[in-house]
C-alpha cells in the first residue's frame, strides 16, 4: 500500500520559511549519508552536529533529519511537519485533540540543538508523529536521540529525548523532540 501527504506550501510572510514534511532516519554512518542525501536532494545540511543531520530541502518541500545509530540504521526514526509559527503548532494539537487523538500537549523543549515548540501523537503501528517549529539553533543536546523501538516519544524508561524525568522535560506534559 502506497500512502501519498501532501502538506500545502504555506509560506511565513515574516521570514519566507514554509511548512514542510518531516522524515527523520537513523543511519549507520552519518559521514556516508550526509554526502548521498547531499547529493540526491542537491542540498547542503543546515545543520551537522556529532551523530545529528538536518537537511531543510527546498524542492520538495522536507525537513530531512540523520541520527546516526548503527544499530537501526535504514529505519525510521519519526515522521513530524515543521511548522512556521507557535500559533501553527497550537492550532494542529488543538485539532487533533478535537478528532479525539491523545497527544503530549504543547511544549517548549530544547532537543537536537534547537529550542523548539511542539506536540506529539502516536499513529497505528506506533508511528510517531510531530508537529514542531525550531525557535533557536542551540549549541548543545540535551538528551539522546529518540529510540525507534520506543512505544512513544515520551516514553521515560526508553532513552528518549526529552523524556519525562529527563533533563528538559516538563514533567507532567511528557513531551518528545527531536527535529
């Protein structure tokens, strides 16, 4: 079964910036995939860090994120969309609330070197999903990156970026990151 998304191409008249589809993947060598992905897409990441890519690709429409973890490389990290304002995100947890989806609430988080906005649901198939805007670049992570095998973004005993109990977590509101 082939499943198409479309996101529209909304454009932030502030900044220029659009809203575009996230795919996030782990990768077994992140040397390696950094010069193909740079290639296929005819783009330079915006950002390398140690273990951590990010691609913002014009045409089509992606934010492209590596986490290198050799163990699970070639499978899918998450999928989220990368929103121009806060005001998006809110909007999109507050619909998805509506359609009776259980999401993490909106948070503010620092996670993959940026400060960002967000909210995260799980899909069937514990295919996460989350709807973010990068407010700042940051210097330094401050948790691991999401685990794959993990049952939510928000699971605390998985490892996981910004977990409950972990350093930049709220606590009540579980939220995820990495975008």
């Amino acid at each position: 079964m082939i499943i198409e998304v479309t996101i529209p191409r909304t454009t932030n008249e502030r900044n220029g910036d659009i809203m575009r589809l996230q795919l996030a993947i782990n990768v077994s060598d992140l040397d390696e995939a950094v010069d193909f992905y740079t290639r296929l897409f005819a783009t330079e990441p915006v950002k390398i860090k140690p273990g951590y890519a990010n691609f913002a690709i014009a045409d089509p429409p992606l934010k492209l994120v590596l986490f290198e973890n050799p163990a699970e490389g070639g499978s899918l990290n998450h999928l989220g969309v990368e929103t121009t304002t806060a005001a998006e995100v809110v909007a999109a947890e507050e619909r998805l609330r509506a359609d009776g989806l259980a999401t993490t609430g909106v948070d503010d988080t620092v996670c993959c070197f940026a400060d960002k906005t967000e909210t995260w649901v799980t899909a069937p198939d514990a295919v996460r999903w989350e709807y973010y805007v990068k407010n700042a670049d940051v210097d330094a992570e401050t948790a691991a990156p999401v685990s794959v095998a993990a049952p939510g973004p928000w699971a605390a005993d998985a490892g996981i970026c910004c977990a409950p109990g972990s350093e930049g977590a709220d606590e009540g509101a579980g939220a995820g990151c990495c975008g």
